[in-house]
C-alpha cells in the first residue's frame, strides 16, 4: 500500500469528494429536463409573424441573432413588408442555409 503523509490524505480525500459531487451533479443534470429545453418547444409551436416581428420576437427563433434580428427590421424598414418569405434571402446575413434554418418558424400575416 501506498503510504501517505496527513496532508496527502486530506488533499485525496477532497478530491474524491469533489469527484463524487461532480459526478452527482451531472446525472441530476441529465434526469432533470431543463426550462430551456421546454421553452424551445413551446416558442416554436407558434410561427413568428416576419412583417410585424420586432427584433425580440425575432430572436425566439433559432438561427436569428442579434445582428440578423436587426438586419430584418432595417430591411424591412426600407423595403416595405415582405412579400415572399423567399425575399428573407436578400437581408444581409441571411443565406440559403441560414433560409433554411428559419423559414419553418416564419409567416407573412
């Protein structure tokens, strides 16, 4: 067997029971399901409405941020409402994969 000075000991014995409140923590985490996670359901059960959307609303959606959401209402500011969703393209930053991403959580009113 090893032999360990006092202060050794203490040092491994906090360790392990450090080790052991991680390991807790992180299977509490698992089981518990998490707000976050039930707000992403209920936020994209209903589509963001893009000609009326402020830049808050339009952040609800994954794959809008805060540069995108701003871009949106610039755009739309100095375009008029959009027609198409597929005019969505034409806003900086707004590509076809970034389209994609988005356009299920969209409407035109």
């Amino acid at each position: 067997m090893v032999e360990m000075t006092p202060q050794e000991r203490q040092v491994a014995l906090f360790l392990s029971a450090m080790l052991l409140a991680a390991l807790a923590l992180n299977l509490y985490f698992k089981a518990k399901p998490q707000n976050k996670d039930i707000l992403k359901i209920t936020e994209f059960s209903i589509k963001v409405g893009l000609n009326h959307a402020d830049e808050k609303e339009l952040l609800r959606v994954k794959g809008i941020g805060p540069v995108t959401a701003a871009n949106i209402v610039a755009y739309r500011n100095n375009h008029g409402p959009f027609r198409q969703l597929e005019e969505l393209k034409q806003v900086a930053g707004v590509g076809e994969y970034r389209y994609n991403l988005v356009k299920d959580y969209l409407q035109l009113e």
